[in-house]
C-alpha cells in the first residue's frame, strides 16, 4: 500500500530547503521517534531509499 504525499519548498532568505513528510503510520510501523537520524540514498531518477542511521 502506498502514501501519496507531496514535496513541499521553503524558502528562507538565504538557503531553499525542500521538505519530504510520510504519515504517522508509517513511522508508527517502522518505529521511528523524534529526533531518530536517517539517510537519503539516491537510487535511480524515480527512487529514493530512506536508510535507519545509529540503530
């Protein structure tokens, strides 16, 4: 089952930053908590992988 959700672009006086939220759920099932540290890999143009840092 998929989430649709969309990127969202801040931007700020000096630096643009682009946000990418997911749904509690998901968190929830991967058992994610505030503040936990995570990486972005860039697999191809259509996939990126979200990788669990320090656990």
């Amino acid at each position: 089952m998929g989430y649709p959700t969309k990127i969202q672009e801040i931007t700020r006086k000096d630096v643009n930053q682009y946000y990418i939220n997911f749904p509690r759920a998901i968190a929830k099932a991967m058992n994610f908590s505030k503040g936990d540290p995570v990486e972005w890999e860039i697999v191809d143009k259509n996939t990126l992988l979200l990788k669990r840092k320090g656990k």
